[in-house]
C-alpha cells in the first residue's frame, strides 16, 4: 500500500478511513487524569497528528473495574451506564490503559446479559473501543513515528493489554521507529507485574514477589529504560524499583512516542493509596 507523509511525525499505509468525517471519544482514564496527565496529552498528540478529531468528554467517569473486581455488580452496572451513555455517540473511543479499554471491550457486555437493552449498547461500544497503540496500528495503519529518545529500552506487558486485548506487536512496531531506542526484550515479558488494582492491597505478600521477580528480569536485560502501556503496572515496577534503589527512567508509550519525555514516572505504588 502507498504511505501517506503526516505532516507532524507520523506515517501510516492508506485505510478505509476518512480521518475528517471520523470522531474519536478519548477515554482519559482515573490513574492518567490523577496522576500522570502527560499521557492523556501525548496520546491526544498522536491522535491528532494522525488526523482524528478528538473529544474529551468532561461528564466521563471511571471504567468501573474497581468496582466490578470487588464483587459489586450494581454499583459496576451504573458506572458502566454512564460511561456507555457519554461514549456511544463516537466512531471509536480510544484509551490509554490495555485496562480500561479490556474493562469497556470484554466486561461490561457481560455486566448486561440479563437486560437486553443495555446488553446491546454495551456491545456497541465495545466494538469501538481500542487501546491507543491498538488503534493507531490496527485502524490507523500507522506505520511510524518521527521521535527521537537515545537509549536500550525493555517493553512490560499488561494481563489486560495482553491476554484481554491480544496486543502485542503494536506497541513495539512503534517504538521500534523511534531514533536512537533499541528495545531489548525481558524474560517472561508478559508475565503479571503483581499489581493487579486491588490485588497488590488484598495480597500484598505475593504481590511483592512477582514484583521482585519482574523487576529481576528488567535488570536482566541491561536495559536504562523500561516503557509499558499501563500506569498502574509502572507505578507498580517503578515503586519497587526505586526502593530497590535500581534507576530507571520509566514511560509510558505514549510519552515515548509522542516525544513528552520529560518527566519519567517516578511515583510510589504507596503514594496511589492515599486517594
């Protein structure tokens, strides 16, 4: 296919799509919006160089996932309705978190098999969620992105990014265009960091070894950089890591990709419980 030159640092294969006539609802996400807004930025940058016209949703809400993970069905139920009630008007909704977008695509049509109504608009947006590099890989047909970051960098891959989304190749091709990064390659890349939500505060003691172990991998590969897809996994990795007094820069694709690599997470897992 012919590649189309995007003026501000993106190439992709020509799609179906006609950018223009296309609206995309981003879905920001509580851990991005609360702690790490750069992402919501550098995700709308690449969403915007790419040619989408982007919306975010002031009335949005929390995907739900705490809520559901903790057995309260109802109280998921409603999240679930007011998030379907603001996104269902977009072509696509577009999430910076493999665990946001894994509650929105494979959660919440099960959260509504007994009410047909909601049932199928849950299915609806379902269908048009995508997690960013998903999205800009998959739909898009982004080929490459014209940023530069000098360094050896490993990839971690999330449970719901991996094994909910089956996204694996999109976020490497990607930062495998980016000047100066080579990415090295961890042992057991995706396996589970231990964070998990409420996981790591309901079992702490096992959460803590399969950091350990994650963060035994990473030193492995000699790399100075670890990038990842999820913040709640790097906060996680970087919290260890840190106390471990291991130095790492730590970003989120999006940062890496859109160039807003300024400011590495450096974040305590501990620090996310006060709120």
């Amino acid at each position: 296919m012919d590649k189309l030159s995007i003026d501000k640092g993106l190439s992709h294969s020509s799609s179906d799509l006609e950018l223009e006539e296309v609206s995309v609802g981003f879905f920001t996400s509580c851990i991005v919006d609360i702690f790490r807004p750069s992402v919501g930025f550098s995700s709308l940058r690449l969403l915007e160089d790419a040619g989408c016209k982007v919306e975010v949703p002031e009335l949005q809400a929390c995907c739900g996932q705490p809520t559901y993970n903790r057995g309260d069905t109802l109280g998921a139920m409603a999240v679930a309705r007011q998030v379907i009630s603001v996104f269902e008007q977009f072509d696509y909704v577009i999430v910076p978190s493999g665990s946001c977008a894994g509650m929105i695509r494979e959660h919440y049509p099960r959260l509504f098999m007994t009410d047909l109504y909601w049932l199928e608009r849950a299915r609806r947006l379902s269908e048009k969620t995508y997690e960013l590099t998903q999205f800009l890989v998959d739909i898009l047909k982004i080929q490459k992105v014209d940023t530069e970051l000098n360094g050896v960098c490993t990839y971690h891959d999330s449970c719901s990014s991996k094994r909910e989304l089956g996204i694996d190749l999109q976020p490497r091709k990607l930062l495998s265009s980016v000047k100066g990064l080579e990415i090295q390659e961890m042992k057991d890349t995706s396996e589970c960091c231990g964070f998990g939500g409420l996981f790591c505060m309901k079992y702490p003691d096992i959460s803590t070894h399969m950091v350990a172990n994650k963060v035994k991998n990473i030193a492995a590969t000699q790399a100075d950089i670890l990038v990842g897809g999820d913040l709640g996994c790097l906060f996680n990795i970087g919290g260890f890591l840190e106390r471990s007094g291991k130095i790492f820069q730590i970003f989120h694709v999006a940062e890496v990709l859109a160039g807003v690599i300024d400011g590495p997470v450096n974040l305590e897992l501990e620090k996310l419980d006060d709120g």
